[in-house]
C-alpha cells in the first residue's frame, strides 16, 4: 500500500496539486491538517483518491475531526495535526497518545519540521509542510510504503519554484 502524506499546505494550494500529480498512484492521501480549504479542493479535484484529513489549530471552521484512528495495510494508524499534543516542545504527549490508541505508526504536522522516527517500535512522521519549512528546507511531504515487511518511510523535498 502506497500513502501520499501532506500537511501544514497553508494555502499553498498550486504546489500540493503538483505533488498530488507527481507523487503518481496512491492508495490513501492523508493530510495532516493546516490546510482545510485545501483538503476540500483536493476532494473536488481527485476525486477517485481515497482521503483522510484532520483540522489543525489553523483551521478554524473546519468540519473535519482534529484526530483519526485507521488501520491500514496491517497498520494501525493515528493521524492528529498535533498542536494539542505540544509536537513543538516535545513528541513525548504525542507518542503516549499513540500508544494509548494502540497505534504503531503515527502521523503529525504542525511543527513545520520533516521528521522520520522510532520510539520503542513506533514509528513518528512528520512530512514537513508544503507551504514552508522551520528547517530551512525546501517544502517536503511524505510517502508510506507498507507491505508485510512494515512501514518504509520516505521524506521527499519539493523545488522551489524558480522565477
């Protein structure tokens, strides 16, 4: 199972349909919140891709939920924006969190910072944001490849568009 991962787009509408398009097929797109309006026009736009999104503290009036638990492709997946959790000062909330919801893999953004890592077999992604990036790098998103082998996680930098 192959999963597009996006979060914090701001906006940033016309570089998150680029990556949709250049990503090729996938099974599932999550977006990890910060981006309602985008979320909305990416439905309208792709509509035979399967979508799970959360709101994030910047999305106001969104009607999407602020977490989701799934299960897919063997995985069990808790997908949050992660401000409630206070990603930005430390994932210790966050991982107990996906811990607690039995979760092995779990799916962040806010903190606008690309991150791939373990804690005691589970595993924390954040695809950075496709608006900017807090690391000084290009915008980034994320793919999940799961198989019966488990969860390979890829961080992929996007150019930045010359003018």
């Amino acid at each position: 199972m192959r999963i597009l991962v996006v979060s914090d787009t701001h906006g940033n509408y016309e570089l998150l349909h680029q990556v949709v398009k250049a990503a090729g097929p996938v099974d599932l797109l999550l977006h990890a919140g910060d981006g309602s309006n985008d979320q909305t026009k990416l439905a309208q736009d792709f509509p035979g891709y399967s979508l799970a999104a959360v709101a994030g503290n910047c999305d106001p009036f969104s009607t999407r939920p602020r977490e989701l638990l799934l299960t897919v492709g063997g995985q069990r997946l808790f997908l949050t924006h992660g401000d409630r959790y206070q990603v930005k000062w430390d994932l210790l909330r966050l991982f107990l969190a996906g811990k607690e919801r039995g979760a092995n893999l779990i799916v962040f953004g806010h903190t606008h910072c690309p991150l791939i890592k373990y804690e005691q077999g589970i595993l924390l992604f954040n695809p950075g944001s496709l608006s900017r990036n807090n690391t000084g790098e290009n915008p980034s998103y994320g793919l999940l490849e799961l198989g019966p082998d488990g969860c390979q996680p890829k961080l992929v930098f996007v150019e930045k568009n010359k003018k």
